[in-house]
C-alpha cells in the first residue's frame, strides 16, 4: 500500500522548469530517503506535499511535518510544554499525555533539559526535540525536510532505532547518502525521479549516486573497493558483518 | 593567539582549521560577542539568515565596501573562489537554494577579508559536489591567503576530514583538545560526550576489537585497502 502517490507533476518556478512528469509512489510504514543535488527541487516537493498540491495524493490524515529550520518551528516555552503541544492540540486526555511524556523523556535521557527553554539549546538538541514532540502525537506520516542536519551520526542512530519500533511511514529529504541506511527505501529526483529502489539495490548504483552529486556512504565504498580486489563479493551495510566476513 | 569566550580559553595556532566540538557554547551569544572584534567575522549557518540586500551584487558590493580593499574586482573573484561564477551577481537571494545561500555569504565573509573565520556547521546544505569544493576552499583560504577557521560542528566524518585540531568541549568548559588521532581514538571521551567515531576509526577499532590486528588509523579508505590486503 502507498502513503504518498504523485502523478505525473508538473511545476516551474518562473522560468525554469523543476518537475517535468514526475511520478512517484511512497510505501506505507517504511523509511523513503529522497536524496538528489543541491538545487533539484527537495524543498520545493516538500513545501509541495504539505500544501496538498494538486496530483499529489496521501492517504492519510494523520500527518506531521518538520522542516530543515527549527527556529521556525519551536512554540513551547519549555521544552515539555513543547513536547505536549500537539497532544494538546488534538485534546488528548491528560493522564495519556502523561504516560506518553514519561516514556519518551525515559527513552531519550533528557530528563535534565526537560524545563529548559527551547531557545537555550543548541540546534541539534532543537532538532531532536522537535522530532519527539512530533512523534508523541502518533502521526502515520512524518515528513522530515532535512530535519535531523544538525544532529550527530550517535543521536541519529538512537532516533532511527526508535522509529523502527513505530509503526509509522517516514520520509525523509536528505543531501547526505549516510542518512538513507538508517532507512529502507532510496529515492533520488532530479527534475523527475532518477531511482526508486530498496536501500540496498539503490546503492549498488554508483555511477548513479555520484552523477546526482551524492557521496557514497563509506561502508558502500569501501565495500565496492574490496569487491574490486576481490577481497569481498557483495556489499555490507554493517561494519561488522564485513569484518566478520574479511576475516572470517 | 587566545579566542576567549565565557569560561572557554582556546589557544588558537595561527593559519590552521580548528574543529569544535561538544555542547555548551551559545552560537548567537558568541556571534555577538565577535561583533565588537575587527579580525572575527562569524558566519552561522544560513537558517539564521543575516542577507541584508536584495541582489547577490548589492550584498556583496556591501561587503566590498566594508572591506580595506580597492579594486572592486574582487567582488568577480571571491564568487571564484566559492565556485560561484559571475553570472550570480545578477540573481535575486530570493531565487537562491539554501547552499547557494550559503556559498554568496561565505564569498561576502572572505571579501571583508577578516583574519580569522568561524563557520558553525558549514557542510551540512551541501550535496558531495558542493561539498568536496567546500574542503577545497577551505584549505585554500587557510594556505593562500594565511586565514585562521575555526568550525562548530557534530559531524566526526566531516571533523576527521578537515581539522588540524580539535577541541572538546561541553558546559563546564574544554574537556580535551589534541589532534584528530588523539580526540577519535579516544573511546572513553568519546562516549562521554555522545560524539560518533569517524567511520574509517571505527572500522579500524573493531578490526582490531575481533581479530587482534592493529591496522593501525588511516586518513582516508584507499589506504585502508592497502592494509587490509596486507593483513588478510
């Protein structure tokens, strides 16, 4: 089943076209990564989905977005009070916002930032913030446009690892290759969409990646490399899985 | 020289990239203490975004007339420099991606010419194209033109490929400063701070964490190759 399915988009920004025909289903309850160069129209199809524009179509109603700015996006004076501001919003009884405020503040270890004002935190702690207090409110759908860029690979892998567990669709507008292995899903657009692949049969497309100005995340490099010497023969997402394997 | 901030002493080496890393100091409060200092000039990431004009060649002419230079030329060559060419003069910042956003205020910064520049999370709107000519830049201005940078950033990757040195940092003060062998190989300070290891450590420590052979640490992944041939 699709959570999102765009057909046949059409847009221009004055004079220059950004999609020519561009179609593209998104599955439910999986992490899509949309990766493509600077200036492809990442931001633009994001700001798109939100404002429902038209051949594009969700098929949910439960949907949260997060774009790349957090200043934008902050309203709680504290940071509990932003943790509860879409449980509020949507009237949730309170011994659930409750419950649901515990575990997450359990979860994460943030319990000694739990009264700070937002504004005092540094940006990647504003991002991850941002992010839980969007999840407290069980979207189907979370739309991240860049949204995790301040944040470190460490705080990354305990956010995506938490995701996992949710049932939840997420997409996510990246410029960073090494985002996309956190999911399961690649795309890459570039006035249309360039790929559409499971993670790892859309990293096996090298020539690909790197005509899109995209990295290829180290293990996928040094994988390939080996390949070539023939010292492996598939590509590892997990460092130890290959160490294992080298020297087995 | 000494960059003094609250409770944080850096001793800087002149004409080299210092990484800071770790929680604890306030961007905005650091970027308006520099305000009163001629020879810093801090560029924060674009999402604060501090663009004054309308037009890429009314900002940088701007800048052009802040600086001590004469020949408006320079206005061509700091786009150069950021791998921008001239036709961008006539674009409106409105019409501007976030990393060219980025790449006009970074061509205004070094047209002020200060002596020492601090960039927080410079890599970050960048695709791989952008951003290998972002490094390039980077060490040219340090070599070429004898600058002092100093970067924010939680990137390890992006730390491990660029600094000269680096700095710990969290509330209390500097943690631990050395180079980039002495800070990502150091696990313990590592996981007490909640900083990543760059991936190429990483995959060093756990050859040496299963199979007992130091590998010994390598700065990028064809040397890497090489040993582990050797050691196979």
């Amino acid at each position: 089943m699709n959570i999102v399915e765009i057909k046949k988009l059409n847009y221009s920004y004055k004079d220059n076209i950004v999609f020519e025909n561009l179609s593209l289903n998104i599955k439910k309850n999986r992490i899509t990564t949309i990766l493509g160069p600077n200036g492809c129209g990442k931001s633009t199809l994001f700001k798109l989905i939100v404002e429902n524009y038209k051949h594009i179509k969700i098929n949910t109603k439960k949907i949260n977005y997060i774009s790349t700015n957090p200043f934008e996006q902050i309203v709680g004076k504290t940071v509990k009070d932003q943790l509860m501001f879409y449980l509020k919003q949507n009237n949730i009884k309170e011994s659930t916002i409750k419950r649901r405020i515990k575990k997450i503040i359990h979860e994460f270890r943030i319990k000694d930032i739990i009264d700070k004002d937002p504004y005092e935190l540094d940006n990647e702690q504003k991002q991850i913030i941002l992010i839980l207090s969007n999840l407290l409110n069980y979207p189907e759908l979370l739309i991240l446009d860049d949204a995790l860029c301040f944040v470190s690979t460490y705080n990354k892998y305990k956010i995506f690892k938490y995701l996992k567990r949710q049932k939840i669709s997420i997409i996510h507008f990246s410029n960073n290759v090494e985002d996309s292995i956190f999911g399961n899903q690649i795309v890459i657009i570039n006035k249309k969409v360039v790929l559409n692949k499971p993670l790892k049969a859309a990293l096996k497309e090298e020539k690909l990646l790197l005509d899109n100005n995209l990295n290829l995340p180290f293990i996928i490099e040094l994988s390939l490399k080996l390949k070539y010497y023939n010292l492996l023969e598939d590509i590892y997402l997990s460092i130890d899985e290959m160490v294992n394997k080298i020297w087995n | 020289m000494e960059l003094v901030f609250e409770k944080y002493h850096f001793n800087i080496k002149n004409n080299s990239i210092n990484c800071i890393i770790g929680k604890g100091i306030n961007l905005e409060l650091l970027e308006y203490a520099c305000k009163y200092v001629d020879s810093v000039k801090l560029i924060i990431h674009p999402i604060i975004n501090n663009i004054l004009y309308k037009t890429v060649k009314k900002e940088l002419s701007y800048a052009f007339e802040q600086s001590n230079h004469r020949n408006p030329n320079k206005i061509i060559d700091s786009l150069k420099i950021v791998g921008l060419d001239n036709t961008y003069l006539n674009k409106k910042i409105s019409d501007l991606s976030s990393s060219e956003l980025y790449l006009i205020r970074l061509a205004s910064i070094l047209l002020i010419n200060s002596k020492i520049l601090i960039l927080e999370s410079p890599n970050i709107y960048l695709d791989y194209k952008h951003y290998l000519n972002f490094l390039k830049i980077i060490r040219t201005i340090k070599r070429r033109y004898n600058k002092t940078i100093i970067i924010f950033s939680n990137d390890s990757d992006f730390i491990h490929s660029i600094a000269d040195y680096i700095f710990v940092i969290n509330e209390k003060g500097i943690l631990e400063q050395g180079n980039k062998y002495e800070i990502f190989t150091n696990e313990k300070l590592l996981k007490k701070c909640q900083i990543s290891m760059p991936k190429i450590i990483l995959f060093e420590k756990k050859v040496f964490n299963k199979i007992g052979i130091n590998i010994g640490y390598r700065d990028n992944i064809n040397d890497l190759i090489k040993d582990i041939y050797t050691y196979k």
